[in-house]
C-alpha cells in the first residue's frame, strides 16, 4: 500500500480524542476581571448582574458566567452532538495557497465552516438549549441579527423538540430571505423585530411602521418576551460561558497542530464581539499566559468597526437605549452608527469584556482591514483552496497572506493559523456587490 | 477516558484508507453494453463515436470508456487532491431522523454535500482536469445547467491554473446569479448560452436574441467551441468513465458499512443521468452481480421526469438537435419538455446506458417520487439531521423514509443507505418556494 503524506492535506483529529472538557479561561486573566455594573449610575457588581439574569438565563450558564474551575466537563449529550453535527472539524493545511504565495511560511485553517449550519455559533447553541431542556425550558428565545444564531437555534431546536422564537432585526429580516427560509424550515417562530410582540416592540412600530430595527432593540425584546413567556435567552458572544463553550475549537486546533508537529507562530481570528476568537484562541492564550508559548494572537475587525484599534476602554452599555448592565469592554460608543458591511457578524459597538482585558495587557493584538481586501482574500480562498469563507473569516485570511508574505521576505518558516469562523454559500451576493462581479 | 458510541454518529474513513483504485464495472455487467450508434440512421460501433471524441476528450478518457479493466489507478495527485476536499466524506447514521420515526431501521447517508464546492460533481471534475492537463490542454469547457459542475470546474481550474470556459443555460444564467457570481469570483469565462460565440449559438440568437436555451444546445456549443479552440471538454453524467471516477463514492462507502458492521439490504440515489447514482452503487451492485449480497438498489427520479420508470429502452440522441452520437438508454425522447422544477439536475430525457442496462436487466431498481413530498423530506433532514439536503438528494431522503416506515411496520431491523449528492445552501429559495414558507 502505497503511503501517502497525508497531513500535509488536512489534519483529521479521531473523534474518540474530542475534548471532554472546555477550557475556562477567567482563572487564569492576568488580573480580575472588571465586574458588570448593574445599571447607568450604580457600582460594579457581579452578583446583582447575574440576578437580573435569574429566570432567563439557565443557572448552569450563571453558574459558569464567573466560575473558577479551569476546566468544565462537557455534558456526554453535548459530546454526542458535537460528533453528529462533523465535529472535530479539520484542520486544513492551505497547501496550494501556500504555493500561490511561494511563502516559506506554513499556513493552516481551523474549518468551522464545515459545520452543517454554516457557521461556529451551533456549538455554544446545542449547549446552551442542553442546559436549558435540563432546566425546565421549553421555548428557545434567541435574538439575531443576520440570522447565523438564529440558523442553529431553528436547527437544534427542531431537532432537541423544543420551540424556538427568533426575533431578527427587521432590515436583516428583510434582505436575508434564505436565512428567514431555513428558520422558517426548521419551524421556528420568527418575527421581525422591532415586534408587536413586546412593548418596547410596538412603541418603535407606533413612531415608524417600518422602523429597520437594531441588534439593541432585538436583543432587548427578545429579553422581554423571554421574562414574560418563561422562555429561555440564548446568549450571544460577549459573555464568559459562550465563550468557555466555544473553546471546543481551539482545543482541537491545539491537539491537532501536536499531532502535526506544528507550533504556531501566529494565529488569527475575526471579532464580531469575541466567541468566535476568543473559542479559538483560549488554549493558545492560556499557553501564552503561562509562558509556554510566545505566539502571536491577532483579532482581526473591519476597518469601519474597530473598537479595540481606535475606541476606549471603559464602561458602556451592551445595547443602546437599555439601562443596563454596562461592561468594561473597548468600544466606540453604543450608540456609534456602524457603516453597513457585508460582513454583519462583525457589527458590534464593543468587544467582549475577557478579550478586551487580554487586549489592553497586550496578550492579544488587535487589527483592522479594509472591506475590499478582506474580500479578495475570500476569493483567493476560494480559488486556490476551494471553500468559500464568510466574509468574517476572510477577515483572517486577509491577515494570513499578509503575514505568510511578510515571511516569505524573511524566509521565515513561520507557522499562521487562521480561524474560519463560517462558510459563504450565503454571503456569495456580499462578495458580489464588493468585487463587483 | 470515557468511551463514546462514536460509530452511532459518524463513521469517518482514516484518510490513509482512501480507495486507491476506481472500479470500473463494465467488465462485470450481465451482458455487453450495446454499442453507440455514430449517426442517425447509422449502425452501432463504440469506435467510430471514440474516434468523433478525439481532440476534444482526453486520450485517457477514451481509453477509460470501454476499458475492460476492473480496477484502474487513481492517479497520485488526485488522491491527494480528494484528500484536500475533504475526501472520505463521512457516513453519517441519521439517528435521529430514526428516532423521529421511530423506526426499527438503521439510515446512513452519505455525505457528499460535505464537498467545499456543494456536490459529488467534484470528484469526476478533478481527476477530468488532471488528465486534460497531463495531455497538454490548457483550457476547460464545460457546458452547465444548474451550475452545479461549472463551479466545481470553475475552482479546480482556478486552483490548478488552467482557464475555465463555462457555457450555462440562458435561462439558469438569469436564475441562479449566486452561482454564475461564484464562476466569477474564481476568474472563469463564463457565457448564457445560447451565446455568439460559436455558429450554432449565433443562429439561434439571430432567431430569438432573448433564446433562454436548454441543456441540449448548450451541450454542441461547449463541444464546438472546444474543438475550434483546441479546448477540453468536460464530460457529464451519462459516460462510463465518469462513473467509474465517480465510484470513489461507492468504494468509500463500502468500507465505512463494513466499518459500522453493518450489511445493506436498501441503497437508494437520485438519478440525472447517472453518475451520481453509479458513483455511489457500483461496488454494491458488483456484489449483487456476484451473488454476495440480495440488497434492493433503488433509483429515484421526479415523478414529472422518470424515463426508466415510464420511458421507452431504445436508441436516442442525448441532446436535440444533433445527428448523433445516439445511445441505448431509457428515454422520453430527446425532445420530451421536461417541467421546470427546483431540481434541475434532474432533468434530462434519458438514463445512462450502462445504468440502463441494469435497470432493463432488475439489478437496480427505479422509481420516482413527488416533489412536494421531496422537499418535506428535505425539510425533515434539515429539522433531525440539521443539515439541508440539495433538492435532488432529498428525492433519496424521500425513499429512505419510506423503507423505514416500512420497516417499523414488520418491525424489521433493516439497514438503509441514502446518499446525498450534495447541499441545499442555494437551493433554500427553491424549497422556499415549494414549501410555501
């Protein structure tokens, strides 16, 4: 038999080696995390934070918000999921990429893309409506944007038999038929938001029939109507336990570079708010933060979206026009009118307040590029590699062949690892307009 | 450690076992495969049509056609490339699709919807082009319909550094812009055909400047256009030789059953023509030549296009219009109109011949189906499985739920494969449509 040089191509991790626990990182911060405060005026306060998440939240998820266990064992019925929806996903060596590039340096991706529902956010889904069936739950609330969460709670909740009601921002909910289609497939309940649903809801309707909505104005009614029907919050990507469910992927991708024989050099990762990096990057940093490793850590944002590059670091609101809570996190301000982009998952005023602690202590970098070049990047993606990232993971490919050609010039063989945060069958109209094609 | 039911999941093939060997089935069919006739009005000889092929197919092609072989290497740096995309795509045991159903049954599918381009027609596509290149051309013509096949030809062309020439129905140019963007994006040349660039395509331009085409014109014009630019024409579904480079499904799927140690008494694909098909159930329908295996092989088409369930066997041309080559296959004549439906893949009058030979001869059976009750299949794929199914690979979906209601009804414990052509991310609008959501 023939013996083939099989890593070269994708590095496979057995799924028998899925990790079992996720890695918690708040342990480990080089100082305390600053704590919530409650509301406009109050002093900072984790535990009156987590009581107003008393009864939407699931107490599993408050409990390991501010837990200090450095490692959280994941449920068997996770462990399962996790394998049906493809998980452990490849570790892709971007060999004819590589080659285009004529780089001296090693460049691999960590395909979240290969997941069924098109992006990372299932992950943290399945384990979040897990702990909330355990809990007595039985509707799924989830407020969404451009519609990537809420394609994996319409999904897993068909699948786990609970209901799910999604609220999406009206403007999104309009320009993105196909993402509403597959919720509606999935039978979801879904509303445009601002809803008639809530009362904040029908006070927006009232002033404008049309009013195109925001992520603020969704995620507080879908808050509202969660307290009011008993139903469940899924929380998004700024929060501790999202992102300790998300070390899934970072904890495969370190396994996987071992069994490669890879020690990275740099790694990479687009921020909307921080999961999807933070998922990515937290057994890396934990290396980093134990001296262990001296790699880079680079978040990449978009250019017109970059608090961690040029906004501040204090207190400031999750959503605007709410009260509360406020989080010390960069950001431009919560009311900062984000440009669109085709990229929508990177459109957040903040950054999430973990990462923005490792940002300001300079364990991590942070970056930000220009539209246009993210989306060549994508297509360069596609045409060597053959997948097309979404746009938030061009972000990080864009970084990528940067550094791969800066290597190149130093004939450096330098080690760059690029997180794909999700695959871009549904953003091919985005890369279309930019590119004009 | 504690052990996991892994296999119950997912049955993922090392990617050291890799089949290194296409199996060619001509050698073993039950009685010769008839003969093409050259022209109309003209008598059956294999070697006056390969000779009409010279120049236009590649030379290894035309030996791979009637090769008596019943193996036949797959090139290195193929094999390298399937590993690339991904290959071995998984088996995935559709359990909770079985538990939905509540059937006695066990249901596989396999997952080629797992491909980075969305669909089987990768396979055949690399290993085209890597005997094209081998033998000196430099540029790839492919006529498409749906598209599917162009934006597999579009990226391996890209990623190989040969240019793409892609002629695509009218009519699906104006539809499907997602996948006409997606040529683009990979840099190819791509054309509504009917298209000025060859004679043919002018006449009917002149006639109707509006013509939306069909599959049959855009067919002679790929083959025109190739042969009056020293181009390579990628060939389609009905050839043996794509079937036997589309095997490397089946032969995978094979070793991942014996894996699960599980013996099929049910395989189920959707037929276009029949590469799909073939690909996927040669090494089963080898074993039932040979006496080792009595599973049911099952065919399924739309019901609105299903020649080998009420066509007639006998010789037709493969598209209308031309004088010839003419095949003995199913059909319902060249110049049947076909309805438009969501899936157009599986739209074409006629069956394979060597598919239809062991159709006329009950080794495989066949069958077709609505197409609302394909897309809920879909749907219900989508909702228990959480990955959406390409339209045509729901028409498998449908028969495999079928044969396990069945199943729980004589409390069977039988044991079906379905496989999956491809995904559904761009067809959402389709089953949209359908599904009235």
């Amino acid at each position: 038999m023939q013996t083939l040089d099989v890593k070269a191509e994708r590095i496979v991790l057995p799924q028998d080696d899925i990790p079992r626990y996720w890695h918690n990182l708040l342990p480990e911060l080089p100082e305390p995390l600053p704590d919530p405060i409650p509301e406009v005026g109050g002093t900072p306060s984790r535990k009156r934070v987590m009581d107003m998440m008393e009864g939407v939240w699931a107490k599993e998820h408050i409990r390991q918000e501010y837990s200090d266990e450095g490692q959280i064992k994941i449920p068997d019925e996770v462990i399962n999921y996790y394998l049906h929806i493809g998980r452990p996903t490849p570790l892709h060596r971007a060999r004819r990429l590589e080659e285009y590039l004529k780089t001296s340096a090693r460049i691999y991706f960590k395909r979240e893309d290969t997941l069924p529902t098109g992006s990372f956010k299932i992950n943290t889904v399945i384990s979040q409506i897990h702990y909330a069936m355990k809990e007595g739950f039985d509707i799924m609330a989830d407020g969404t944007g451009a519609g990537q969460t809420g394609c994996a709670v319409a999904a897993v909740s068909a699948t786990m038999g609970v209901k799910a009601k999604i609220f999406m921002v009206r403007s999104s909910y309009l320009q993105k038929p196909l993402r509403v289609a597959w919720m509606k497939m999935c039978g979801a309940d879904i509303k445009p938001s601002p809803s008639n649903e809530t009362e904040l809801g029908r006070s927006y309707l009232k002033k404008n029939p049309e009013d195109p909505g925001s992520l603020g104005v969704t995620t507080v009614e879908t808050m509202d109507w969660a307290k009011a029907n008993k139903a469940f919050g899924l929380q998004g990507s700024i929060f501790n336990y999202v992102m300790t469910q998300q070390s899934i992927m970072g904890l495969e991708a370190k396994k996987q570079l071992e069994l490669a024989g890879e020690k990275p050099d740099v790694l990479i990762g687009c921020v909307g708010a921080g999961s999807n990096f933070m998922g990515f990057s937290i057994p890396f940093i934990s290396d980093k933060l134990k001296g262990k490793t001296s790699c880079r850590i680079v978040d990449v944002r978009p250019d017109e979206c970059a608090p961690e590059v040029y906004g501040e670091y204090r207190y400031d609101l999750l959503s605007p026009g709410t009260k509360g809570p406020l989080y010390k996190m960069y950001t431009l301000g919560n009311e900062f009118s984000i440009p669109g982009l085709v990229s929508e998952g990177l459109r957040f005023h903040g950054v999430a307040p973990m990462l923005s602690l490792l940002i300001n202590k300079k364990i991590v970098e942070a970056t930000s590029v220009k539209e246009k070049d993210v989306m060549e990047a994508g297509r360069l993606c596609l045409e060597k590699e053959n997948f097309l990232p979404a746009p938030e993971s061009a972000h990080a490919i864009k970084i990528a062949v940067d550094e791969a050609l800066k290597a190149k010039q130093k004939n450096e063989k330098k080690v760059i690892v690029a997180h794909i945060s999700g695959g871009g069958f549904l953003d091919i109209g985005g890369y279309s307009k930019v590119l004009n094609l």
